[in-house]
C-alpha cells in the first residue's frame, strides 16, 4: 500500500513539474513575443508620446503587418490620433485578420505568425453576425509545414462594428482547407468559442 501510495505521489509530482514548465515556456515564449514588437513600434510610440509628426509612411509599414496592425491602431487610439491610421488598412477584414494572426502567434497556438495569409469568405450567420474566413499556412512548427493551407475564423461583426473592435471569436482547428466548408468552420466556432457571448 505504501509502495502505491509513493507511486501515485511521484506521478502528481511529476505531472506537476510538467505542467509548471509549460507555463514556463509559454509565458517566456509571449514576453519574447510581446518585447519583439514593441522594438518594431518603440521608435513610434516615442514619436507619439513627444507629440512629433509621424511620417504617413512608417505607419503604413506598420500597418501592412498584420501581426502589427491592431496593436497600431489600439496606440494611436490611446494617443487620440486614430485618423493617423492607413485608411487602407481601416476595414473590418483587415482588422479581423489581424486578430487572428495575433491569435495564431499565441504560444499554444501556432506559435507565431503565419507565412501567407488571405481571405477566404465572408459568411453572414444567423442572419445580424458575420465571420471572416480566412486560409493561411506556415513553414513553422513543422506540423504545419504538413497541411498547406488552413483555415481560421474571426468574428462576428455587425452592422455597428468598427474595424479594431475586438472579436469575440478568433479560432482556428488548423483544418486543412477542403476539409470542411468555411460556413461550417463558422458553425463550429459560434456554437464552441465563447458560447455563452452573443
């Protein structure tokens, strides 16, 4: 009996340890992250904070980023200066897939951005939200290498949503696409991320 009982106990341990580095790794993971693009965006973000003129150019370069481009929008809405924004970029695509490659970057996600990314659909649900579907496909992690093109979907929107409003819904199964239809991908995310929000 005590010979179980040590063994069950060196197994919680042990599943503890496990679990204790994976937060670990995940939570240096998004501060080498998170310290990465704020370098990208430091030199603007003093320009702003000195209330310099910002060169319509180095937002724009910002911008074309998605993986920089909602975090740009949110600093200069911070700093009442959102008109600064690239109007190229100030739609509710660009802004949904912005999200979603912030998604993807996410340490138990992806785990950083993908290589290539482009709208899929825009398919209206329940007739009042809509979702953007969008195909992506990365040559990290190696797994990913693996399925070509993906699917992920961002949203809903409706008729009063603004481009940066953050979605309730950014998901991705990573199924390949063909797989399965990006309305029923959207089917999926609305009745299995964030249920309980309408």
């Amino acid at each position: 009996m005590k010979v179980i009982l040590i063994g069950a106990l060196s197994l919680l341990l042990l599943w503890e340890l496990i679990l204790l580095s994976r937060d670990i790794y995940i939570r240096r993971k998004f501060r080498k992250l998170t310290l990465d693009k704020y370098k990208l965006v430091a030199p603007l973000v003093l320009r702003l904070a000195a209330n310099e003129e910002i060169p319509g150019e180095d937002l724009l370069q910002v911008a074309r980023d998605p993986a920089l481009r909602c975090g740009l929008f949110k600093m200069l809405e911070a700093y009442d200066k959102a008109e600064l924004f690239p109007a190229l970029y100030l739609t509710l695509e660009k802004g949904a897939e912005g999200y979603l490659v912030n998604w993807l970057e996410f340490p138990t996600e992806l785990g950083n951005a993908p290589d290539e990314i482009e709208i899929l659909a825009l398919i209206t649900h329940e007739s009042d939200f809509e979702y953007y579907a969008f195909k992506y496909r990365s040559q990290l992690p190696r797994w990913a290498r693996q399925r070509d093109w993906m699917i992920g979907i961002s949203g809903p929107y409706q008729k009063n949503s603004r481009p940066y409003d953050v979605p309730v819904r950014v998901f991705s199964r990573f199924n390949p696409v063909g797989s399965i239809s990006p309305e029923m991908e959207v089917e999926w995310v609305h009745r299995n991320i964030n249920p309980s929000m309408k």
